[in-house]
C-alpha cells in the first residue's frame, strides 16, 4: 500500500501536459472562458494607449505652475475643453491649460493634470491655487502599464474574468487555448440506479456520477458520461474498451476491491493497461486503482487522442471517490490541462481548527469540514455529524479536507493542522 505522496508522485509522473499542436484550438474571445491558454499572447498595442488624465481637472505645463499658492495663484487661459473619447486639437503654450475630464487624453504641450478642487474658474481663466507636488502629476503614461510587443499573458494562464478584460483590451478577439481534456465517468454496481429511477429495496441511487460530472464541468473538462454499468465482465470490458479508445482520462468508481464482483482491475490488465496503484494509505479511500494505456493512433475513434490515456478507478462509497478525486485527480487533471506547473496542486493550507481531531492512524485521514478566514487566519470547522465514507449527507458545503498524518492520531482543540482546499 502506497503512501500518500508516493501516490501523488506517480500520479503527477504519469499526467502528461499538452504540448502537440494538435491539441491547440482557436477560438473567439468569449468563448475563451475557462481555457487554458495555448501561446503567449502579444499586442501591438501600448497600454495606456496614450497619455490620459487620471483625475478630473487642468492640463498645465508644470513649468506654469510649480510655484504658485493660493496667496499668489497662477492665472491660465483655457484654450480647450477635453471629455474621454476626444482627441485635442490644440496644443498647450506658456500661460494656457486645458480642461480635462478622467481619461481624456492629454494635449500636447501640456505634461501635468491639476485637480479641479485645486482651482477656481474666472470665465475663460483657471487660477492654480495649489501647486503640484512634481510633474506629470495625475497623468497616465502612454505604456506606463504594458508595452506594445512585449508578453502580455503566458502559456499555461486560465482565462478568467480578469484575462477576458486583457484579452479585449488588447483586441486579441481570437485566442489560441488547449483543447479540453475529455474525462469518460461511469459508475459500477448491480445496485445502482440513477435519481431519476424509483428507489427499491437493496438499491442505492448513483450520486458519483452526478458529483464528478458537475466537479469536472466546473475544471473545464470536457464530460462523457456513459451511465452505470452493471456487474458484468463483458460489458464492463466493453465500456472499458469505448472509454480508453475516447478519453484522456477515464474515472469509474466502484468494482476495484477484493469482492467477487470487483472485475474491473482484471478488465484494465486484460486490456493492455499497465496498473501504477492498487491502493493507497488514505482514508477515506485506500482501494485506489491507476492505470495507463498506450494510445493506438490507428485504433483510436479521435485523431486528437494521440497522447496516453489515465484510467482512473475510484472507490464507491461516496465520499471515498469525492476526496480520492479531489486529492490525486484533480492536480493530474490540471496537469494535463495545460495550466503552469505552479496550479496543479493540491493546494494546503495551515488552518487553526478550534476542536479536537482523532484519526486511527496507519493512513493519511482526511476530515471534511468548512475552511474561511477570519482576520487574515485560516480557520477549520469540521462538518457535524459522523465523518463516514458513506455518510454523504454532512459532505453539503465543504470548502476543506483537515488532513491528519498517519503519525497523528490526535490534534488537540486550538492547535493548526494542513488543509486541503476543494472547490465548492
């Protein structure tokens, strides 16, 4: 049985990132949302694109105003009047200024913006009442943020919000970003039936599916769901068979301890796939089941499944395949993804939990809870309830996993402990 981290090593070793141009794709700004990007990004653009006021106010020479007071202001002409969105069409002399709004870009012979609460207007004059403290003071530099030519976002970068708001500033309006990793997701087990199914006696409703499907839509993973499949070899090797030849991952929870009925290691050394993990010293979880299968590029049903395929078998019970997913997965799938080494993960954080923690030890455990801040301190709150691998119920809203080494049965009320932040 592995430790954790020697799992985690494996995992990482075998999780392949992009890096053929054929799994680069180009698409259309908004449609960049959630993916990973492929090249760096360049402009030909300065930003500022050009020297603008930061405040509403006067564009002066400093040289006019730099010792004026308000016992002796500094009387200028207004030559022109510029709103955001207008180019000036005069430039400032000795003893003129401009009106100038926020943004508005600033007139040639003019180097430094004075607030207009530093003024007071006399018709067609501004008299400077409070001298700037330096020049240039309230403008923008044309470049001052980014230089045209330069790089603006990297490879590796996941395009958010924020990079959206780069991007069009820059009027990148096409993007080239890595093709999504495909996840193929079925669940195992004569006694499963999906939510949708009446409940009978000895049947258990299929939450993983719903729960990895909706974590992996969430990464950004292209989903294939292929449903539950029944305890049967011949047609578990085929959904086996269909999932490899389809996806760059494949997860399936269920059918990997030592049961009669657990098939599915035999099936994955039955078809080629050469088994890294049987299990793994983590609780909840330990039966942990990964596999690798070398791509046929002349068998595959995708030209673009050039790269090795990770099989992935989860445990059953519910928690089990949350955490095991959260911990080895989810950094593998990120890996894969294309993002830069410094976002695969896991992401632990030293957390104060204000009460006690007991493990058995002999395995890493994993205590699900809440994870926040409060005033700039991470703080662990387990979640009520009993924290059993079935128990899916006290599993609602958990933002954390307080991770406790198989050296540690016991972490005393008040004390810190590592936790594992999971998406929510």
């Amino acid at each position: 049985m592995l430790s954790v981290k020697e799992a985690e090593a494996i995992v990482l070793n075998l999780a392949q990132p992009r890096c053929s141009q054929q799994d680069v794709e180009t698409v259309d700004l908004l449609a960049a949302s959630g993916r990973v990007l492929a090249a760096t990004v360049t402009s030909s653009l300065d930003f500022p694109y050009w020297d603008n006021s930061a405040m509403d106010g006067y564009a002066v020479r400093f040289a006019d105003v730099e010792n004026c007071n308000s016992d002796k202001p500094v009387a200028l002409e207004i030559v022109e009047e510029i709103p955001a969105g207008y180019q000036p069409q005069y430039t400032v002399q000795p003893g003129q200024a401009a009106r100038i709004f926020t943004g508005g870009m600033m007139p040639a012979g003019a180097d430094t913006v004075v607030m207009q609460e530093e003024t007071r207007r006399e018709g067609d004059r501004i008299l400077i009442l409070v001298a700037p403290g330096k020049p240039h003071a309230f403008v923008r530099h044309k470049g001052a943020f980014y230089q045209a030519g330069t790089p603006l976002l990297n490879p590796g970068t996941v395009i958010n919000a924020s990079e959206i708001a780069v991007l069009a500033t820059a009027q990148c309006i096409q993007v080239q970003v890595y093709r999504r990793v495909r996840v193929a997701i079925f669940s195992t087990g004569d006694e499963l039936i999906s939510p949708d199914k009446p409940l009978s006696p000895g049947k258990l409703v299929d939450s993983n599916q719903y729960a990895l499907t909706v974590l992996l839509t969430q990464m950004g993973c292209e989903v294939i769901r292929l449903g539950i499949i029944p305890d049967n070899q011949q047609e578990l090797t085929k959904a086996i068979s269909q999932a490899i030849l389809t996806a760059d991952v494949v997860l399936s929870t269920g059918g990997i301890s030592v049961g009669e009925y657990d098939y599915v290691e035999q099936i994955l050394a039955d078809l080629g796939g050469k088994i890294h993990i049987r299990s793994v010293a983590i609780k909840p979880g330990k039966p942990l089941t990964v596999a690798q299968f070398k791509r046929d590029e002349n068998k595959s049903d995708s030209p673009m499944m050039t790269s090795d395929c990770l099989y992935f078998g989860l445990p059953g019970n519910p928690v089990s395949a949350l955490v095991c997913c959260w911990r080895f997965v989810v950094p593998a799938l990120r890996k894969i993804s294309g993002v830069g080494a410094d976002a695969w993960g896991p992401e632990l954080v030293r957390a104060r939990c204000h009460v006690e923690l007991r493990s058995q030890g002999q395995r890493e455990t994993y205590v699900w809870g809440k994870l926040y801040l409060v005033a700039g301190v991470w703080e662990f709150e387990p979640a009520s309830g009993s924290q059993n691998s079935a128990n899916l119920i006290n599993l609602a809203n958990t933002t954390g996993l307080a991770v406790l080494p198989p050296t540690e049965t016991w972490l005393l009320a008040g004390e810190f402990v590592d936790v594992l932040k999971v998406s929510h």
